[in-house]
C-alpha cells in the first residue's frame, strides 16, 4: 500500500506536468478561452513570483523556499507512510506532494510557473488569481490532512 501512495502522488505530478506543457506550447491558450457561461477562463500566464505574482524578481529565493517546504512535504509523507492507518493524510499529503513537486518543478526548470485557470467572482481580487492543477492538489491535499486529523487510527 505505502507503493501505491508515492504512485499517486508521482502521477499526478506527471499529470500535472503534462497539462502544463500542452497549456504551454499549445499557441491557442495565448487567447483566453471561457467555459460555463464565462464562470471560468482557461489562458496560458507564466508566473515568475508566488502565488498571486508576489515576490516576482525573486525567484532564486523562492525556490529556496519551495524546495525547503516541498522536502518538508516529502519527509511528511515518507514518515507518514510508515504508520499504520492515516489514510485521509496519507492521500493529502500525496495530493499535496504531487502538486509541489510539479510547481518547484517548474520554477527550477523554466523560471517560472504555468497558471491557466481563472474565476470569474464578484470579488475582483479573487477574479485576478490564476491557477493550475497543481494548484487545486495543494490545496485538496491540506483540506485533507486537516480533516484527517481527527482520523482514528490503529497504532
């Protein structure tokens, strides 16, 4: 079982990897495309700073920073793998390693990350925000551990 925890998250770090990449070399995704009567834009932007563009210019240390909370994330998990039970946190913390890995993936190798979904929201400052899939793992994957923490166990 613990195998086919590091498969998960590894596959949906190839997934995620994958769509970026068709998101990134596909020129139609230059042009903001709509889906459900506008609630969604689908559009190539490439992030050079954190979540939101904050800290562009830094990257250096940004992926100083990722790549110590991504290395957080993966001992988190590997330690985890070797209980009994916490299968709640077990899939969050895939979730949540899959979708860092892929984004430091990006920062280290392209200098930035690719983001391609927005909101439209009656909130402005939400509506600004793009995503990409990695994005929705991450934050899939804390919801997770968080609900998981009141998982009971057999230790």
């Amino acid at each position: 079982m613990k195998l086919l925890w590091i498969q998960i998250a590894l596959g949906l770090f190839q997934t995620d990897l994958a769509v970026k990449h068709e998101i990134d070399h596909n020129p139609k995704f230059e042009q903001e495309h709509t889906l459900f009567d506008g609630a969604v834009q689908v559009k190539r932007f490439h992030n050079y700073g954190m979540a939101g563009g904050r800290f562009e210019g830094h990257m250096p240390a940004i992926i100083k920073g990722s790549a110590v909370m991504t290395l957080g994330c993966v001992a988190a998990f590997l330690c985890l793998l070797m209980k009994k039970g916490h299968e709640v946190q077990k899939a969050g913390l895939a979730l949540l390693t899959g979708g860092a890995l892929s984004n430091l993936y990006d920062r280290c190798r392209k200098g930035y990350v690719v983001d391609y979904i927005s909101f439209q929201t009656p909130i402005q400052r939400l509506s600004r925000l793009v995503f990409n899939l990695s994005d929705f793992f991450i934050m899939a994957g804390a919801l997770l551990i968080c609900f998981g923490q009141t998982e009971k166990t057999e230790e």
